[in-house]
C-alpha cells in the first residue's frame, strides 16, 4: 500500500508484490477512516439551492404523471374503440 499524496488516500502500487491482508479489525477501522474522509468532501446545499431542486424534482414529478395519465386515458380509448364496450 502507498499513500497518494494530493489526497492522502491509500490505494495500492500496481507494480508492488500483494501484501499481506490486514486482519478483520484493521480492515473495519480503515473502512471506517475510508468513510469519514469521503464524509468530508460532501457539500451542504444552501437553502436557496435546496429550494431550487426540491421544485425541479416536484416539477418533474408532476411532468411524468401528466404523461402516464395521458397514455393511460389514450389506451382505454383505443381499447375501448376496437373491442367495444360490452354492455
């Protein structure tokens, strides 16, 4: 293993033999350095960016109903113009 050095992530050399593999509880604790480094790379959105994509997810959501509700009253349509209505 060598630590690169602009991130200081630890990644193996490619032309390095295989080291031994760290026990079970080396493992956890480097998951665990691994997962809080990647933890402080996450940017918090700003209330007005939270605001911004709430609204573009809502308002895609509210697009792709509008579309499935549209097909789905053009099929009954269709299905109901070629096999009748039974009555």
């Amino acid at each position: 293993m060598v630590q690169d050095e602009p991130k200081g992530e630890v990644v193996a050399r490619s032309d390095a033999p295989r080291e031994k593999k760290p026990n079970f509880f080396a493992r956890i604790a480097l998951f665990i350095r691994q997962v809080f480094a990647e933890l402080r790379k996450v940017v918090t959105p700003t209330r007005q960016e939270l605001l911004k994509f709430t609204g573009v997810v809502l308002g895609f959501v509210v697009v792709m109903m509008a579309i499935v509700y549209g097909l789905d009253v053009l099929f009954v349509w269709v299905t109901q113009n070629v096999f009748g209505i039974p009555s």
